[in-house]
C-alpha cells in the first residue's frame, strides 16, 4: 500500500468495554456493518481488537480475546478480503493466529513489545508490517511521572532503540505511532502532539497518529466522548499538515474529508 497520500484506518471494536460506546462491535451483523461502513467512508485498513486498552478496564484472557476477534476475522476474510485489516493486540499468540489463519495484514500493539517478549520475533517470522507503538509507563510506573513533562529525548531514544531491533530482526516495515493516551497526562499528549514533526525527521518509517475521541481533546473541549468528533477532527488535521501518513479513527468519512482537505492545500 502506498502511503504517498495519507490513508484512514477505521477502527473496529469487538469488545464490551471499549471507552468510546459507539465503537463496539460484537454480533456477527454488527459487525459486518460496521466494515460496511468503514468502506463506504473511505477507509482504506480496518483495525480490529477484542482487548479494551481504556484507563481501568478489566483482564482479559488470551483466550477470550481470540473468541471475540474470531468472528469478525472470520467475516472479513470470507466477504472483505480485499480490505487490509490489522490486528490490535500486544499478544504474540494471537498476532501469529490471526494472521496464518486469516491472512491479517498487520499488527497494531500498544505495548511496542513490552507486554510480550516474543512479539517482535513473531512479527519477523510472520513478515507483516508492525506499528510501533510509544508504550513507556505502565500502570505500576505512571503515577511517578504523572507531573513531569515528557522527555521528547526519552521517547525519541525509545524509538530509535526499539526500529534497531525490529530492523535487525529482518522488520522493515514499520510504523510509527506516538501513543497518545498511554500512560500520558493532558499536558504529555499535547507535548507530543506539538512535536510529530520529529518524528518524520528523524525516522524513515510512516507516522500513524491515533487520537479519536481520545480524553485529551473531551476534556479541553469540556464536552462529552459523543460531542469530541470536531475536536477529533481538528487534531487530525493539524496531524496531517505535520507529517501523519495514517490516522486511526471511529469517524472514518471526516477523516477521509481531513485527508482530501489538507491534500488540497499542498497542491
């Protein structure tokens, strides 16, 4: 897929508990019109996931997130095969099940190979592009650095340390995301927002961007997740005129108008 124009991925949520309510997918019709959707909009990837990364949100087994992504890998393999779709998930097992036995096109995981120590040499043997995700607190580490500002240096080390590992594992195709949202304050994520031109300067790899309905944008606005689609929208253009080659998103027609939009003006 050429990325020489930014592309919308839509996203698909097999899950109970996904924090934007609109989003979530879970019987077979359900799910097949969301795809629908997703395609008459625009979108050129869909990301499914069957784990909710939401502040709080509960566990899930390895086995219960592949019983729900099943039946929607199922339905897009049989009727959409022709739509890349990726796989949200930060666990080896199940990137390597969906795609042997769906013919997934990519792995999307947040944890950028934190949560499981096998997944880059699953994502090497597999040979499937990878986003790479900025992944730096957990849980137990968020609260020391929850007044800080984020240390751009770290997070660009990060990167720089984790492509030197996927590159000499035979991973060359990977992506770039800068992980709004993980483990980061309302201060961090507009930190990071302000600097994406970096990391088209320094990095040779496609920038995917992923604030939809995201709380950084409901809680400037000081509106509801079901009212953050213009402050979703705004964001997305500002990431687009700074680099983004992807943007991940619920609102797949005002991304894709974002997207011709801003193509517009660099004409």
């Amino acid at each position: 897929m050429s990325l020489e124009r930014p592309v919308v991925m839509g996203i698909l949520n097999v899950t109970p508990d996904s924090f934007y309510a609109d989003s979530r997918r879970q019987s077979e019709d359900a799910i097949t019109e969301r795809i629908e959707t997703i395609i008459s909009e625009g979108g050129a990837l869909i990301d499914i996931g069957g784990y909710s990364t939401r502040p709080d949100a509960a566990d899930v087994t390895p086995e219960e997130e592949w019983r729900r992504l099943e039946p929607a890998l199922n339905i897009l393999a049989k009727k959409y095969a022709g739509i890349p779709a990726s796989v949200d998930t930060f666990r080896a097992d199940i990137a390597k099940r969906a795609v042997k036995d769906f013919g997934v096109a990519m792995i999307n995981d947040i944890s950028g190979g934190a949560l499981d120590d096998n997944m880059f040499a699953t994502v090497a043997a597999l040979n499937v592009p990878y986003i790479l995700t900025h992944f730096l607190y957990t849980s137990d580490t968020r609260q020391q650095y929850a007044n800080n500002e984020l240390n751009l240096e770290e997070v660009m080390m990060y990167f720089a340390e984790k492509l030197q590992i996927l590159r000499s594992l035979g991973v060359n195709d990977v992506i770039i995301d800068p992980g709004f949202g993980f483990g980061k304050t309302l201060e961090q994520n507009y930190q990071l927002m302000r600097s994406l031109k970096n990391f088209t300067i320094l990095f040779d790899c496609p920038l995917m961007v992923g604030v939809s309905r995201k709380r950084m944008i409901y809680n400037i606005l000081e509106c509801t997740i079901d009212e953050s689609l213009n402050g979703t929208t705004v964001l997305n253009t500002y990431s687009l005129l700074n680099g983004a080659d992807l943007l991940r998103v619920h609102d797949v027609r005002a991304a894709v108008e974002a997207v011709k939009l801003v193509d517009k003006l660099k004409c």
